[in-house]
C-alpha cells in the first residue's frame, strides 16, 4: 500500500467513525474497534499514563460495550430525552511508516451534544492508534484531550 492510500483509509476511517457516533449507530461503530480496544480522557494535560492516577476516563472495550447498552436502554433515565451529538472534525494529521502494522492520528475536534433544550460544547484533541488485521484497519485505541480540563463537565452522555 502506498503511503497515500493508507493515509487516505485512515482520515476516511476517522471521519466514518464520527458520522457513526452521531448517527447513534453504535453496532457499526463497535464493529471499528479491535478486540483491544481501549479509550482514555486523561484528568490532566500531559498525563503519562492511565494506570498511574486517575482519569476522567479509562475504558476497554468490554466497558464501552456496557456504556453502548446503556445508550440504548429505554430504561436510561439520563436519556430521556435522547441526547444527539455532532463532531465538527478538522482533517487527520496521520502518522505510519510503509510497511508497518500500526499507525496513529490526531485530529481537532469540536464536540457538541444537545438534548432537551440544552447543549454543551467541547473542544478536544483525539488520538486514535490503528492496527492493521486481516487486510482492515481497526482502531485499538483512542484518547480524548478536553481542552478545557478545569471545566465541569456537565452532560457528555455519549461518545467523544
């Protein structure tokens, strides 16, 4: 594959990902992710690690799975009514190497969740490691960087 095309896969991967999320198509957007799996919102900027102190939030993708559920329920009281969320995504900045099994991007984001007549906005940094199997990338991991991180964060009931 040339680099062109790979970058080309992954920014498409990226974008498809969002539209997934907002769209509420949780089923296709789980089908994205590699057994693997993990998703990380550190509580500080430059936080090293998510197993040496806390985090806003560190999760595999058994638990994203259970939060996937729980979106889903009719019985989420924090759902009714349904939140909607829309991600205004710059373009990918896409690290990888020919010939490697693995890449990264970061991408800008801003975040917007309404439900009811509220709505919140979150300006973000998102990290995503790829990995190549069986011909397709998947995401292994994610990490979202709030901007703001001293802000309470009164809603994000869905996904980043």
């Amino acid at each position: 594959m040339s680099p062109e095309h790979v970058y080309k896969l992954l920014t498409d991967l990226i974008y498809n990902e969002a539209e997934l999320l907002d769209e509420q198509n949780y089923d296709a957007w789980m089908a994205l992710l590699s057994e693997d799996y993990s998703w990380w919102m550190p509580l500080r900027h430059g936080q090293p690690d998510p197993l040496t102190e806390s985090s806003l939030l560190y999760e595999d993708r058994f638990v994203t799975q259970l939060r996937v559920n729980r979106l889903r329920s009719a019985r989420n009281f924090s759902q009714q009514p349904k939140s909607r969320s829309q991600h205004l995504l710059q373009r990918p900045v896409i690290a990888w190497r020919e010939g490697e099994l693995k890449a990264a991007a970061a991408t800008q984001v801003i975040y917007s969740e309404s439900r009811g007549e509220q709505e919140w906005h979150y300006a973000a940094r998102i990290e995503h490691a790829f990995r190549l199997v069986e011909g397709q990338w998947l995401i292994a991991a994610r990490k979202t960087i709030l901007l703001n991180l001293e802000r309470p964060l009164d809603s994000l009931q869905l996904i980043i």
